[in-house]
C-alpha cells in the first residue's frame, strides 16, 4: 500500500493543470501503460521489443474502427487490449524464438510491415487515418473533457501496475523472474519457460493496446503516424531509464522523459529552428540518455535508487530473519 | 525392485566427440545410484540428457514405465525428475526463499490469471509453496537466511540452495551432479546425512560425485562412466575390484 500516496498526489495533479498540460498528462499516463508492459517484458523474459507501439496501434485502431462501425466505444476499449494481445501470441509463437538483437529487429519489422500496411488499407482509411471518433462514454456519461481523460488514465495506469505487480509476486511471476536470469535451471523446476515468454508478451501487448484504445477516444483521430518507430523507442528508453522490471521505475522513467521530451520541444519549436528539429532533438537526447544510463546507472533509476536507501538504513549485515513460513515473502520487482 | 528410471542405448554427440556412447542404466525404485568417471567422462551429459536439458542423438530414457525422451525438462519436472545442476545456477534478484520456492512449481498449477484475480486456487498454491520452500530450506540449514539474496551467498551456500530448490518439486528422482565439490568438512557432512534421510524416505537419487568415501557411504549402486561409454555397474565392492575400472580409473586407489 506504499503506493497510495503516489497515486493520491497524481490524482490531485490536473485539477492544478490548463489544457496544454493536460494533454501531457494523459499521453504521460498512456506512454506508462506500456512501458509498465515493456518493462516486465524486457526485466523478465529478457526481450527486447523495439516495436511495441505496434500493440499500442493495434488497440487504437481496433477501438476506432469498432466505434467507426458504431459498435459503444466502451467495448471497443475493452477489445483493444484482447486484440493487442492476441497479436502477440499470433506473432510471438515464431518470435520469441529468436533471441537478443534478433528479437529486437524483429519486433522493429513487424512495426514497419504494421504501419505500411495501415498506411494502404482503405478499410483503415489509408494514410489519411480514421477521422472523427466519438468520445468514451461510460453508462451514459460521456468523457468529454481533458480532464475527464486524465482521470481515466490514471485509473488505467493504476490497473497495469496492479495487473503487474500481482503477476510478478506470483508464482508465475517468481517463474518469469527466475528463467530472467537462469532459464535452464527455471525450466528443470517445471517453469514452461516458452509459454510464460509467450505470456509476458502478450501482457505486455494488452497493456500497450489498453493504452492505443484510450488514446483513440482522446484524440478523436487515428493515423498510422500517431505511432511511429521513435514511440517504440521512446518506451524503451523510458523502461531503461526508470529500470527494468521495476513497475515504480517504468512509470518513473515515463514521466522522467514525457517531461524532458515537453522541455525539447519548446526548445525545438522556438522561432529560427528548422522544422525538422523536434525529432532530431528527441533521436539525439534517446541515444545519450541510453549511452549514460548504460554506462552509469545499469540498473535503472528506482532498483538503484532503493538499493542505495536500503544500504543507507540498513547498516551492517541483515540479521538473520525468523523462518516461519509467512515470512518467505516474495519481493517486488527486481 | 522395479526400476524407476530405464536408460537403453543412450548416445549423444557432439560434433565429432563422443560425449555419451550407447550406455545403458537402470534407477531402481528407492535406491541411491552413484555415477562416477573422470573428467569429461560424460556425467553431466547424460544428467542433462534425463533432465531434458540436451536432446539424445540416439537412445531410449524410461521413467516410471513410459518414454520420456520426447518431453520438454518442465513436462520432466512435473512428472517428478528434479535435478542440482553441477554449476548450481541461482535465481538473481531473488531471495533464497524464492528460488527454493520456484523448485514447487513442479506441483503446483496456479495459473497468471487466478494471481491476478487473487483466486482461492490462488492462495491454497501459495501456502503450499511456502511450506515447501520452508521445509526444503531447513533441510539444507538454509532456513536463518530466506530473506537473503541469493547470489550474495557463499558457493557452497549457492549448492545447497539449488539442492533445496530441488526438494521443493517433491521429486521422485533426484538427479544431484557434484553436490559436495566445494564443500568444507562439516557441510559435507551434513549433505550425506541429508541424502541418507532422502533414500530413507524412499527417494530415487542418481548421483555423481567424484569423492570415493563420499560415494562408498552412499551408493547402493555405482556406475562407472569413461570416454562416454559404462566401464562397469555394481555395488561399490563389485566395481572396486573390476579390472576395468582399476585400470581406467581408480589406479592407485584400489
Ligand atoms: N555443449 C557441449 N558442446 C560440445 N562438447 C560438449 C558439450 N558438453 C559437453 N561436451 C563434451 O562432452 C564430453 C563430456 O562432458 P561432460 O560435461 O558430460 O563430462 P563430465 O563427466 O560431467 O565431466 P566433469 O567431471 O568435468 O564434470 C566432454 O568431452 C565435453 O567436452
Ligand atoms: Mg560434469
């Protein structure tokens, strides 16, 4: 329950924000549900996705083609995180054969395959994308307002962290975390190991295509731009940032970036800078925020963060605990 | 006595090196098998042969009256192999309590869904694997430091871990390859007794241990492994006494 205050102060949060900001806090939010997936993904079945805001266009574009088709946009939310996932079984089975850097490219294909295809589908109004969604409405009442969004978010983000965390404290999550590391031993002691890689992608899948779906309804329009390859690597560098498969440390890391991405782009969109420089600016500041994290801060910000606190409060050796059982607790993420 | 664990014309390759020649093998119900040889013998091969984790370029394994050659090591581990690999591997960033608890996912089955949705199946499997991690962890006197990390432990620590990870599963066949190298005196000790009580209780356990009194103390059975190939099976007075063995490897010891 260490987490109710954070979530309190959240919530508290937009009642001081004006539009602009508001935006921010929702993208902020959505970028976290993923990352908050990608992060159990990479910290646990040690997989690279460099393509995961294809999950993200999956859930959007099937909430908004649903609610194009007139079906209530309440379902078509509810079916954007199943669709995402199943697309990740469909397309994990042969993936996650492959390790490391091939994982990675192969994630990073099946984005670029994704948007060109999205890009000439009619039936996905092309390039020109899907125009004019209604806005959620939840037993009548409609979420019209920024706001309205923010707290939805928030609620969302709460979900996958709960979703999350109460995975990786179970016995399947005590699974996931032991192949992270020694995947023959997992195996030996009866982890299926491939079908819990299976599972942590298509979770993460859902978490990203839970994410696309509210942001169809707050955007009103779908593209296949809104989710370019830099979003993929946005999330990775969020997830890096704030640690691998820390919840805390992926939602840290999103916010720590949609933040320093918000200061760029008023930097880049000032008068006399090229057009280009926005994107630039932001492939610039990835690429040395991973060198310095890599290089400095391995672990990630929380898992070294908490490491240090605990270091600091905890002089000397730990002493040696009471064996009752209850007391063999499974901890938090890494 | 029937054997639990039938092992027919096992052979693997790789490359051109023979690691495992055509060896035949038998665990019975309840006894303690030794397997010993020198280094590069083949031990750990064939260890990893019956845990699943290498794949036989020729050759049967039967378990408990069926093949299991064919089945994934996690699909072995439900059916009740549990195996101490010879690198004892530890889980990182987890506790010790931890790792021995992922030893019971071997019998237990709560899926990702009933943890999330906090289901009653849910919290019966957790107190099972709690209990079982307990108990395995005090029979490896590792009990005072559940709350460690794992890797912060000493090497010999790291063994008896994996040992007790093992014991989580409720295996029928232990398979333990080195369990004592690098143990001092006492821990030794202690590894003895515990794999004594083990037998007492009926376990099946295939063991390879180098160290000759370890082995003679333990082992209601020895096979001798050299260049991938059976030298020899038998009590440890029969193989002490075989003139293939003497000459292979025990030399100067006999
Ligand atoms: N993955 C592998 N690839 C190639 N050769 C291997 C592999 N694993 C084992 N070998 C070879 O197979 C032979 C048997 O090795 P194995 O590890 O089974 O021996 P061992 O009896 O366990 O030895 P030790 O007492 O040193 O543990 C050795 O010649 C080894 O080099
Ligand atoms: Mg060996």
């Amino acid at each position: 329950m260490r987490w109710i205050p954070f979530v309190l102060a959240a919530a508290v949060v937009p009642v001081f924000l004006g539009p602009g900001q508001l935006t921010v806090y929702v993208l902020l939010g959505l970028s976290a549900m993923a990352v908050v997936g990608l992060s159990l993904l990479m910290g646990y079945a040690g997989q690279v996705s460099l393509g995961q805001a294809s999950f993200t266009a999956i859930g959007a574009y099937t909430a908004g083609l649903l609610a194009v088709h007139d079906v209530p946009p309440l379902l078509g939310l509810v079916v954007a995180p199943v669709a995402a996932a199943l697309a990740a079984v469909v397309v994990g089975v042969p993936i996650l054969r492959l390790r490391g850097h091939q994982l990675a490219f192969a994630t990073l294909a099946l984005q670029l395959i994704l948007l060109s295809v999205l890009g000439d589908a009619d039936w996905a109004g092309g390039a020109i994308g899907l125009q004019g969604l209604p806005y959620l409405s939840v037993f009548g009442f409609e979420l019209n307002e920024d706001l309205h969004y923010a707290y939805l978010v928030l609620l969302g983000v709460v979900l996958t962290a709960v979703v999350a965390s109460s995975l990786v404290r179970s016995r399947a999550g005590r699974g996931l975390r032991a192949l992270a590391t020694a995947p023959v031993a997992a195996e030996a002691s009866g982890v299926p190991v491939g079908a819990y890689r299976l599972l942590v992608f298509a979770v993460s899948a859902a978490f990203a295509g839970l994410a696309g779906g509210i942001y169809a309804f707050f955007v009103g329009y779908l593209a296949p731009g809104s989710f370019p390859v830099l979003l993929s690597i946005e999330y990775v560098v969020m997830a890096v940032v704030g640690g691998l498969g820390s919840i805390a440390g992926a939602i840290l890391g999103a916010t720590l970036i949609t933040l320093l991405v918000q200061a760029l782009t008023s930097l880049a969109t000032q008068p006399g800078m090229p057009g280009y420089a926005p994107g630039v600016l932001s492939y610039a500041v990835y690429a040395v925020l991973l060198i310095v994290i890599v290089l400095f801060v391995p672990r990630g910000v929380v898992p070294t963060l908490s490491r240090r606190f605990r270091r600091e409060t905890s002089p000397g050796r730990p002493a040696p605990v009471d064996p009752a059982p209850a007391r063999a607790r499974p901890g938090a993420g890494r | 006595m029937t054997a639990l664990l039938e092992v027919r014309g096992l052979t693997r390759r790789f490359g051109g090196i023979h690691a495992l020649r055509d060896v035949g093998l038998d665990v019975r119900e309840g006894e303690t098998h030794a397997v010993i040889g020198p280094n590069g013998a083949g031990k750990s091969t064939l260890f990893k042969l019956i845990g699943g984790q290498l794949a036989a370029t020729a050759g049967t394994i039967t378990y408990a009256g069926r093949r299991i050659d064919h089945l994934a090591p996690h699909r072995r581990a439900r059916r009740g192999i549990a195996i101490a690999f010879q690198d004892a591997p530890v889980f990182h960033g987890m506790t010790v309590a931890e790792n021995a608890m992922v030893g019971a996912h071997a019998v237990t089955s709560a899926g990702p869904l009933s943890a999330v949705l906090r289901l009653p199946r849910h919290r019966r499997d957790e107190q099972v694997i709690r209990t079982a991690a307990a108990h395995a962890l005090r029979r490896v006197a590792l009990h005072e430091l559940a709350d460690q990390s794992a890797e912060s432990l000493p090497l010999g620590r790291q063994r008896a871990l994996q040992v007790a990870r093992a014991l989580c599963g409720r295996p029928r066949l232990l398979l333990l390859d080195e369990p004592a190298s690098g143990l001092r005196g006492p821990e030794r000790t202690a590894l003895a007794a515990l794999i004594e009580d083990l037998r007492g209780e009926g376990m099946s356990i295939l063991l390879v241990e180098h160290d000759v009194a370890f082995v003679a103390r333990l082992a209601d059975r020895v096979t001798v492994l050299d260049l991938g190939a059976v030298l020899a099976t038998g009590t440890y007075q029969q193989i002490r006494s075989d003139p293939a063995v003497i000459a292979a490897y025990l030399g100067g010891h006999a």
